[in-house]
C-alpha cells in the first residue's frame, strides 16, 4: 500500500510540474487570442464589450491569478472555455477523445504484434541473412517520420493502387491506413526492446536445461523465453504512451479525421490557449497513468520487487520461471 502511495504521489507531481510548464510556455505565446478573435470589424463589437469579454475569460488577471484560477480550476473538472468557440473545453475534448482512442488503441495493438513478429521470426529463423533483416527493420521504422509514411501511404495504396479509398470511404476501412501509420514507428523500440531481451533470457542456464529436455526451439521460446523477456518491454511500452499520443495527432492531421489531432490544429491556428492547455494536460494525465499502472504491475509480475516496493523502476533482469518439457 505504501510503495502504491508512494508511486501515486509521485505522479501527482509529475502531473503539477507538466500542467505549470505548459502554463508558463503558453503564456509566452506572443499575441493575444481574444483580440484576435473579438477584435474583427465584421463583429461589430465596441472597445468596452471586447475588454468585458477579456474580464470573463480573467485575461486581465495577472499571471500568477491566472496560474491559480486555471490550476483550481482544473482540479474541480473545469477547464474553462474555448476563445475560438465559446464553448467548455472539456466538452470539446470529450467529443474528440473517442475517435483519438479508438486510433491510439488499434495502433498500440498494431505496433505490439508487429514487435512480437519481428522479435519472435528473428529468433526462430534458421536463415542469418533473414534474421539479420527482420532484427535490422527496427531501426529503419524509428527513422521514419509519421507524416512521410502517412504520406507514402495514401500516394501508394489509395491514390496509386486504389485499394484503400481515404476520400468518403467507411469508417472501418478508413482506419486501415491511420493505424498502420501510427503502429510502425511505435512498433521499432518495442521490438528492439524484446529481441535484446530475447536474445539475454536465452543465455540463462534455465533455458539450457529446458532444451536439455528435449523441448522444441518454439516451444523454449514461447513457454520459457517470451514470458521472462517481457518484463523490460512493458517499461518501454508504458514510456511508448506518450509517443503514441503525438503520433495520434499528426496521423489524424495528415488524413484529415475529426479527432484530438484536429482541434489541436485549430487551437495552434487561432491560439486558443485553453484548449491547447487541456489538450497537453489530458496528453499528460494519460501517459501519468499509464507509467503508474506500469510501475503498480511490476510488483505483480516480478515478486522480488514485493520484497524491495521502493525500489525504482528499471529495465529488470528477466524472472527466472523454468518450465519443464
């Protein structure tokens, strides 16, 4: 209970430290979003309504009354409102967030098999010349930019092969290539992560005696290795979150689908610091809770950390867990 505490208090300041460095950045921004808004002659609106309307939005308060207004605000679910629309951010987000997860999700889950089918045809291929290729495919899929490969995609397969339409096409079929935009790069740490950790557990005397046994290779690797490899992949897939958010964003830009990508770019457009200060602190809190998760799981699956719950979270070495043939 108390490493559990520990972790949660940790990250509450994590969350506090992200929430005041995007304050302080967004506050630098030059310009100010409500003239830029209130102040167009087509509105009509005099000197006296557009400062009424500054009051509103505390945009005459002093930085640091500012600061406090917003983090207050925050912790009571207000994330204040929309200078481009008006309307509550949090309402904004909540119409977004569905679409944004279910592409983050299906791309998470995309990037996960191609990392185990990376790591595990590397390891159980006879041929060196093809487990050198399979082992070197990592490293080219983190050098790719996510707005290059959406791009290479919908020139490739939608508008030169035809066989994924982007424009008006179903909504199911319309993911194919977002996902598989955002699963690529990700998958390449992953991967790299769990053929390093395949590559350790099998030096590990108990494997030696399991293939001593007369175990297959595919057996060694599923029942012994793969479990004990998985430990150091779910430190890098917790870290892959925050990743896994921006690349969300950049994805759904580049196909144009309604989601957090979009109103992000709207807010940059027209400097709507609320939104883009929710949008951050939602980013944030994701990827807080996901690493808390982790760090929480690590004592369930290694049982020597239930003895040491303060120490940090690592890359640990594998648990021995031997199985017999």
């Amino acid at each position: 209970m108390s490493y559990a505490l520990r972790r949660a208090g940790q990250a509450a300041i994590v969350l506090i430290a992200a929430f005041t460095a995007t304050f302080i950045l967004l506050q630098l921004l030059p310009g100010d979003a409500i003239l830029i808004k209130y102040q167009d002659p087509s509105l009509g609106l005099s000197s006296e309504q557009i400062e009424q309307i500054r009051i509103a939005y505390g945009a005459d308060s002093t930085w640091w009354e500012q600061y406090w207004a917003t983090l207050t605000g925050y912790a009571h679910g207000d994330f204040g409102y929309s200078t481009q629309y008006g309307t509550p951010v949090l309402q904004l987000i909540g119409e977004a967030l569905p679409a944004t997860a279910l592409l983050a999700g299906l791309g998470f889950l995309l990037a996960a098999v191609i990392a185990f089918a990376i790591a595990f045809l590397s390891t159980l291929s006879p041929f060196g010349w093809l487990r050198r290729g399979l082992q070197a495919l990592p490293g080219v899929f983190v050098a790719v930019p996510v707005f290059w490969l959406g791009i290479l995609l919908i020139q490739v397969f939608s508008f030169g092969l035809g066989w994924v339409p982007i424009v008006a096409a179903d909504p199911a079929v319309g993911l194919i290539l977002p996902v598989i935009t955002l699963a690529v790069p990700i998958s390449a740490p992953l991967a790299q992560i769990l053929v390093r950790s395949i590559d350790d557990v099998q030096l590990q005397p108990f494997v030696t005696v399991v293939r001593a046994k007369g175990a297959s290779p595919p057996w060694v690797l599923w029942r012994s290795v793969a479990r004990n490899a998985l430990l150091p992949a779910l430190t890098i897939a917790g870290v892959l979150f925050g990743e896994l958010i921006g690349g969300a964003v950049v994805t759904e830009t580049v196909y144009g689908r309604t989601g957090i990508g979009r109103i992000t770019e709207q807010a940059v457009s027209s400097q709507d610091i609320p939104v883009l200060q929710g949008i951050v602190v939602l980013a944030a809190l994701t990827f807080v809770v996901v690493n808390l998760v982790v760090d929480l799981l690590y004592p369930v699956l290694d049982p020597r950390l239930r003895r040491g719950a303060g120490t940090p979270r690592t890359s640990p070495a594998p648990v021995l867990q031997e199985a017999s043939a």
